[in-house]
C-alpha cells in the first residue's frame, strides 16, 4: 500500500473531480492540477481533518490529460486525469 494513495473520480471528467486521499493525516492537504509540462493549473488548500473527501473544480480547463497531485507536509502522490 502507497502511503500517499488517492482515488479520483470521475476520470474522465468535465467539471469536477473528487479527491479521496488515504493516510494523509493533517491539518491541511493541497490539490493540485498539472498540465503535461508540470506547469500549475490550479491549486487549492483543503483542510483535511473533517473531510474525506475533497471536490476539485476543472470547469472551464481546456480538455486534454492533466496530473492531479495531493500532498501535505510527509506524503505526496501523482495521478493521472483526463479533462473531456
């Protein structure tokens, strides 16, 4: 088991995607949308301690393949997703 493992669903998606990280214990974790070249798309700060699951706005990002990445402090992991 990936200590920083996530799900995220739908994929593909086309307004938003939801986040269910596993084992991120923190006060706060980032999401963040990549494009291909690892340039910043967008990004948001969640406060983790309630939730286990985060929704995340790709509405109005051109359609193609993107990476999603969710880290705290300790863990990091990398997904790919497809924006329709």
């Amino acid at each position: 088991e990936n200590p920083g493992s996530f799900r995220v669903y739908p994929n593909p998606a086309k307004n938003s995607v939801y986040i269910q990280p596993e084992n991120y214990h923190s006060d706060a974790i980032t999401i963040t949308l990549l494009n291909t070249s690892g340039k910043i798309i967008h990004q948001k700060k969640y406060d983790s301690s309630d939730n286990i699951e985060f929704p995340f706005n790709v509405n109005g990002v051109d359609p193609g393949i993107y990476f999603i990445r969710v880290h705290n402090n300790t863990l990091s992991n990398t997904k790919k997703i497809v924006i329709e």
